[in-house]
C-alpha cells in the first residue's frame, strides 16, 4: 500500500468517524422530536389525571413538543400499565406508576406489571394524602369513635373503592391498630361510597384529600385525622392518626412517571431533568396542593428507592388484612 493510499484511508476514516459523532450528537440533541404519549391508567377526571395534567402541561414546553394524555383506565390501573409496558422503549411513551400497581401485584402476581422489572423510573411527581372522614353524626375525635366502636363490636361499618384497594388496607390497618372490630363494607368505586357514606349508610372512610375536599368544605363530612407522618397544609387543625392515639398508619399514595424498560438512558435523563424543572416551578406546586396533592419531585434513583420500599411494605399489608394472593 503507498503513503498515499494510507493517507487518503486515514482521512477517509477521520471524516467518517466524525460523521458518526455529530449523528449522535444530533440524534441525541434532537430528542424529543415528536409527540410524547403519557400513559394514565385511570379515567379522566380522577386524581391521578389531575395531577398528571398539570405536570404534562409544563412539561411540554420544556421538552419543546406535545405531552398528551392518553387514558386507559380498567383493572385496576392493570390495563394502561400492561399497555406502557409493551410499548417501544424510545421515550415516547410513559406511564403514571401509582401505588395501586404494587398492591395489585401482591394479589395478582405474575399476571400484572412488575415495575421495578419492566420499566425504569423518571422521577415521582406527587403524594396523595388520605383522610378519616366521618358522618358528622358519628363522633367529633377518634378517640370518640374508637370508644363507641368498643362499646358496640361489629356496628359501625367502613368504606373502601373496593376489596383489596389501598382504602380497604387502611380500614384493617386501623382495626388491627385501635382495637376494633368494624365492617368492611366495599363498593365500586370511591363516588358511591362517599354518598353513601354523606347518607349515613356507612359510618368511616379513608379518602384521598382531593375527592372527599368539596365535602369537607360544606360540612357534609367531618375530617377526624389525616393517615400521614405529618399535618397537612390544607387541614392544619387535624391531627394525625398518631397524634390522635392510633400509632403505626403511614399510608400516603404516590404518583410518579416511569418509561419502559430498554428506554435509552440520556433520554431518561432528559425526561428527568426537564421533570424536576417542572417540580421545582412555584405555580405548579401551587396548584397541585390547591387541589390536595402534595408536590415531590425526584430523582430517578430517589423514585426507584420508593417502589422498592413500597414492594416489600404492601405484601405484608395484604397478608395482614386476611386477602389471599389468586
């Protein structure tokens, strides 16, 4: 080979490796150049929906394209999340991971997402803080309910959205932890449950904050404690379930973005990073907690903690309530 066959390959190569990198570059400094699709598995107008569109809404001027939602909601959160796992792993999809789905998959097993396999975190967005409401006929304080409870086994009865929902292990979590013995009484649904519960057919319920508000606001329902290690803004005068005698109930739901697995990471990163933007802007903080959510933001290794620690906490909730995994 002559001096100049090898100089003319040698620059050859330099000019197509350097080609290669600004493709890189490119492909990399062009993403996202498209829609991004945020999988919520819940119906529109629910709380999960509600948080979701807030962030989406900041979210896509930062990314610079569309972030649209796209419901799917049925089996409990199963179907959209089984949906978002099967989608391509381009960053072009997401899913709003919500507690729900570790619950399921204490009961379900194998036959649900398993999200710390399937898919990788981005970063929570949200925490969702349940309350103790009561009929206002049924008693002013925990304490008071407990005592009537005590006084009359198996008279008051509790809603939940159903058996084996996050509401329904909060019943039997507070049944273990004061002593009592309550029904559990299940409906399709928080709505139903929550005007059954207005009407006086049932006496106790464990809502999120941002359904059973409008209710608190017009006295129709009366906030005995709030299920959380700490008061909340919204309700500062009610004290937490330890704070009223009944210790040992920390039972928050989150919300967080994951995408699925085999999503390349620097578009991980840019989806986080763009997410922690959104988190940190006042407005949108602001108006997440006006309608009861508690703003977080994280990181994607923060968030990945959080759905370990939450998959070793909810099979032993399960186990306790008595339900069996099918």
């Amino acid at each position: 080979m002559t001096l100049q066959t090898r100089c003319r390959r040698q620059v050859l190569g330099a000019i197509g490796l350097t080609a290669m990198m600004m493709t890189g570059a490119w492909a990399q400094g062009a993403y996202p150049d498209h829609v991004v699709r945020v999988i919520v598995p819940w119906p529109a107008g629910g709380s999960v929906d509600m948080a979701t569109r807030v962030v989406a809404e900041q979210l896509s001027g930062g990314l610079g394209q569309p972030v649209v939602i796209e419901n799917r909601p049925g089996a409990a959160g199963n179907i959209g999340a089984a949906a978002a796992a099967k989608a391509a792993p381009d960053g072009y999809t997401l899913l709003v991971a919500t507690t729900p789905m570790i619950i399921n998959r204490s009961l379900q097993g194998s036959t649900v997402v398993d999200l710390s396999r399937e898919f990788v975190p981005v970063g929570q967005l949200v925490s969702l803080n349940y309350v103790m409401v009561v009929n206002p006929a049924v008693a002013g304080s925990v304490q008071e309910l407990v005592a009537k409870a005590k006084a009359s086994p198996g008279h008051f009865s509790y809603a939940s959205s159903g058996p084996g929902t996050q509401l329904h292990l909060i019943g039997e979590s507070f049944k273990r932890a004061a002593g009592v013995d309550i029904v559990h009484a299940p409906y399709k649904g928080a709505p139903p449950a929550l005007a059954d519960l207005v009407g006086g057919h049932v006496q106790l319920m464990f809502p999120g904050l941002p359904v059973v508000e409008p209710l608190l606001r017009s006295r129709q329902l009366k906030a005995l404690a709030v299920v959380s290690t700490h008061r909340l803004p919204q309700l500062p005068d009610v004290p937490t379930l330890a704070e009223a005698g009944v210790a040992g109930i920390d039972s928050s739901e989150w919300y967080g973005l994951v995408a699925p697995a085999g999503t390349p990471p620097q578009m991980v990163a840019r989806l986080s990073g763009e997410l922690a933007k959104v988190m940190r802007n006042p407005a949108v903080r602001q108006r997440l907690a006006s309608q009861g959510f508690e703003p977080v933001g994280s990181t994607p290794q923060a968030f990945a903690g959080l759905i370990e620690a939450e998959q070793k906490k909810w099979p032993l909730a399960v186990r306790r309530a008595g339900l069996q995994p099918e």
